[in-house]
C-alpha cells in the first residue's frame, strides 16, 4: 500500500497548447502495471477549458467543486456540476472547462493503451464558446 499524502503530489499547470485560460493539474496515480489507469485532479480557472482531444481507452471526470461545460465534437454542449459523472467512450472527440462565473475542478481517469492516455487536437476557438447550453442548471451561460 502507498499514501500519497495532500500536498506532496505532482503539480502542474495546463500549457498553452492545450488548454485557453489557468488549469491546474494534479497528479493523483499514474498508469503502472497490471492496471492501466491514471488519474489526475484538474482545476480550471473560471473561463479555462482543454482543446479538443480523445482517449483511446475513454475518461470518466467526476465534478467534485463548481460548474462547467462539456461537449463531444458535433453535440450539445451540457453543463456539468459538483457529483456530475462524464463517461467518455474510446476515441470521443471533446473538451470540458469551467464556466466564466467561477472554477471548476473535476477527477479524471483516463485508461493507458500502449503508453498513450490523451491524443490533443485543436483548440477551441472563442466563437466556439457555448451559445445554446444544455443541462440542470437555468442560470448557466457562456
């Protein structure tokens, strides 16, 4: 058994070609054999999001503190919240991030398929951003 105390896990912060805004990522566990799992803690500052990317094996987030949007590549974009799950299958094209009015932080877990976790795309440009937002919060705007 190993304990990864708080405060003594990798930090790092979200480059520039691959998130728009301040995104903070924690290092929770990493992909080691037999498993082939890996997970980090990711918090977006408010407006902060990811470009496009996929995972061969899929991610789930868990939203653990404030509000957010995600959206796979040709679907709505949703408003994602605190005890949200996002299940991502194999290969989706997507991105997630926090809304304008305040972070968001989530728990990601992405699988590991011959060393890759993550396949970055392009980034979203600003004309993008939501217009039309689905999801259980009315007040969610872009």
């Amino acid at each position: 058994m190993e304990i990864r105390r708080n405060g003594s896990r990798f930090v790092s912060e979200g480059s520039a070609d691959r998130f728009t805004g301040k995104v903070r990522i924690e290092l929770l566990f990493e992909a080691s054999r037999p498993g082939r799992a890996q997970g980090v803690s990711v918090t977006f500052e408010p407006g902060a999001r990811n470009s496009w990317h996929s995972h061969p094996a899929g991610q789930v987030l868990i939203v653990t503190t404030g509000h957010g949007f995600v959206q796979t590549r040709g679907g709505s974009v949703e408003h994602i919240g605190p005890g949200d799950v996002v299940v991502c299958p194999p290969d989706e094209h997507h991105w997630h991030g926090a809304t304008p009015d305040g972070p968001m932080t989530h728990i990601a877990i992405q699988g590991e398929i011959e060393g890759r976790v993550v396949d970055w795309e392009d980034q979203i440009p600003d004309m993008q951003r939501p217009s039309g937002v689905r999801g259980t919060r009315e007040d969610a705007s872009p």
